[in-house]
C-alpha cells in the first residue's frame, strides 16, 4: 500500500479532527505536516495527524508551505483561509477553499441530484426528507445526551414535542418550498424560546449583526456547521449552488440546506448554555466541536445527502459506497 493510499485510508465522513490555527507557520517536516508557533522563549512544533483530519482553517497570521500542501492535498484535506475565529471577517466573505485536484471523487451522487432537481415536485419532497431528518434527530440526540438534559433540553419535554408536532404536520402539508421555510422559521422561534427559559436568559431577538454573547455564539455555531456540510458536500461531489429548499439563485443554498439538518440540535442550545455559563469564543467553539464529534454529525450528514442523491439513481456499480 503506497503512502496516498495510507493517508486516505480513513473515509471523510469517519475522520475526527477539523483544526482552526491562527499566528503559526504550517510546514512539512520528516514526512509529517507540523504547525510551528513562536513562545517567547522557544518555538514550539506541534503535529497535525492529516490522515483523521477533514478540514484545516488558517486563520488570522498564518502561513503555509508548499510542501505542506502537497502532503494535505495527498490525505485529500480540505485547507481554507477564514476569519478571526474560524469564520468570515464579515457576513459577505466567503472561506477561499483550497481543494485536491486529483479528482477521483464519486460521479453517482451529483448524477441523482440532478435527476431529481429539475422536478419541482422532487425537488420540494427531497427538502421534505431533510425537514423531517433534522426533526428525528434532534428528537433523538435531546432524549439521550445527559448534558442537554442536565440543562432542561431534554425529549420528552412536552413544550418540543408540542413543537416538533405541529413542524411536522405543517411539512407533510407543505404544497411549496416557501411554506417549508415558514415552517422552518416558526419552529427555530420555538426553540429559541425554549432556549431562553430553560437558561433564563431574559429578553432574546434573533439578530445576527447584535453583539450580545448569545447572537454571537449562534453566528460562531452556525458557521461551523456551515464548514461541517461544505465539506460533506465537496466529498460528494454536489455543487452547492443546487439547493432544495434555500433558493436557486444563492449560491452555495445548499450548504444551509444541509447544515439545519444539525444547527437546531446541537449549536442552538449550547450557544445559550455556553452564553449563561459566561464562557469565551474559544470555549464555545471546542464545545462545538466536541458535540458534533459526540454525536456523528458529520456522518449524519453525509447519510442524509447520500439517501437523497440516490433515491432516485439506481446503479450496479457505486464506486463511492463506502466514503
């Protein structure tokens, strides 16, 4: 076995690590991919285990080598330049992705997504699948994680069932994306105020531009989501200009499509638990991180756009059934 085919012996979707690295100098050394940062009395080498890493952002005072790109381009990571903190500077920039050029990815995904996108009425019952995913799994992850539930987010708690009910039986009703989306928006307000009683966080409005922790945490959380579904659907190979639900004409719609399948689940009460707790941007985002490891998000997310792209593409011969 050669050393590309050791470096992408573990499947995207199972990898475990995703790095955000600011004010350091990535490098190859002695054949490992290493992140060197300047202490005031030494500098200091730190190794990046490439091989169980899906995505690499180099934030603010970065710079890296060539010969370090070669070896993530090898281990088939995805490198991108971002803003403070992992995220865009401002809502309008968009991460530059750097991605492999050695295009061996999956053809049959994009070819049943595109059998079933030009049909409205496909198109509408595949943002159906995802609305009703998104509910089974919060349902699901909320009756068995003991940390949400030591916070008052729990399954069984009559108010989100009243809430997921009622979500549910709008989408089954739905006769156009819009109603979807009107859906969409009266169930997140839902959970908003859930959010904000069972952490007693007062007065709450939804304000992406707002400085408040709680707002701020939810930008931070969906971002990383955001980054969790970009990736998913790289490895597919899916344009994300292809969306079902958030709009033909925005470009890269379908990265939100994907990313709501998690963003209520798992960033939405956290961010008002990390909020109350008084807890730092930094914080934050490794408690992300660690319950989207916790809970396979990436893995859900790549199970849910592999049954859509497929329901309507049967094949004797998936080249990309195990990634």
């Amino acid at each position: 076995m050669d050393q590309l085919t050791d470096l992408k012996a573990i499947l995207h979707s199972k990898r475990a690590n995703i790095y955000y690295l600011e004010k350091c100098r990535v490098m190859q050394k002695d054949g490992r991919v290493l992140y060197l940062t300047e202490a005031k009395a030494e500098k200091q080498y730190w190794n990046i285990p490439i091989a169980n890493t899906t995505v690499i952002l180099l934030g603010t005072g970065t710079s890296i080598t060539q010969a370090a790109m070669r070896m993530l381009a090898s281990a088939g990571v995805l490198v991108g330049f971002s803003g403070s903190g992992g995220t865009p500077l401002l809502m309008g920039t968009e991460i530059e992705w750097m991605t492999p050029q050695s295009e061996y990815r999956p053809t049959e995904y994009m070819q049943g997504w595109m059998q079933f996108w030009f049909d409205d009425d496909k198109r509408l019952q595949a943002a159906k699948l995802l609305q009703e995913s998104r509910l089974q799994y919060m349902q699901t992850i909320w009756a068995k994680d003991k940390d949400l539930q030591a916070e008052g987010f729990s399954g069984d708690d009559p108010e989100l069932i009243r809430a997921v009910n009622n979500a549910s039986a709008k989408i089954e009703q739905a006769k156009k994306v819009g109603e979807l989306l009107q859906a969409e928006a009266q169930l997140t307000k839902q959970l908003y105020k859930i959010a904000v009683n069972r952490t007693k966080h007062g007065d709450f409005v939804r304000d992406r531009d707002s400085v408040d922790t709680a707002n701020a945490f939810l930008n931070h959380g969906n971002y990383l989501a955001y980054g969790l579904a970009a990736t998913t659907l790289w490895v597919l190979g899916i344009p994300h200009g292809f969306a079902v639900m958030h709009g033909k004409t925005r470009r890269g719609a379908l990265v939100f499509d994907v990313a709501d399948l998690i963003k209520d689940t798992l960033v939405l009460p956290w961010a008002f638990i990390c909020a109350k707790e008084g807890a730092t941007e930094q914080e934050f985002r490794q408690q992300c991180l660690q319950v989207f490891a916790q809970h396979k998000a990436l893995d859900f997310m790549f199970e849910q756009v592999k049954i859509l792209a497929l329901q309507h593409y049967q094949t004797n011969d998936l080249e990309g059934e195990n990634l």
